[in-house]
C-alpha cells in the first residue's frame, strides 16, 4: 500500500524554507510527499530535492474563500 502526505502552504517559498527539513525526515519513513501550493521561484528547488509539487491556484495574500480551493484541492489529490 502506497503512503501519502500532501502539504498544502499558500507559498512554496516557505515550504522550502521551513518544512524542507520535515518533508526530507517524512520521506525517509517511506511517504510519498506532495506539497500542494501556488508555482513561485521555490517549484524547482523542491524538485531539484526530489519533492512532488502540484500547483493550486490560492491567493498568497488576504482572505480566500474556500469552496473553490477545496474543490481545485480535491481534484489535484485525486488526480495523482
């Protein structure tokens, strides 16, 4: 059975930032690690580490509503 954990951040930048570590350990145990998050200059440096990106299209600033983004989420998920 294959193991997953998504990551879903408004900015790639600080997933890499701040869970690079993190992400690096949960792949070590054997899960299969998709961060969910809008394409910014951060995509490749997560890639150049082996990390699966998806991109989802969520404001980086203010409020969001979340009827939309869950529904764009639920279909990256599935879609992998």
């Amino acid at each position: 059975m294959n193991k997953y954990i998504a990551i879903v951040y408004n900015t790639t930048s600080y997933v890499y930032k701040f869970r690079i570590n993190l992400i690096k350990e949960i792949k070590k145990l054997g899960y299969r690690v998709i961060v969910i998050s809008p394409k910014d200059g951060y995509v490749d440096k997560l890639k150049e580490e082996g990390i699966e990106h998806h991109h989802i299209n969520i404001s980086q600033y203010g409020m969001i509503k979340w009827d939309p983004i869950l529904g764009q989420l639920l279909k990256t998920i599935f879609y992998v």
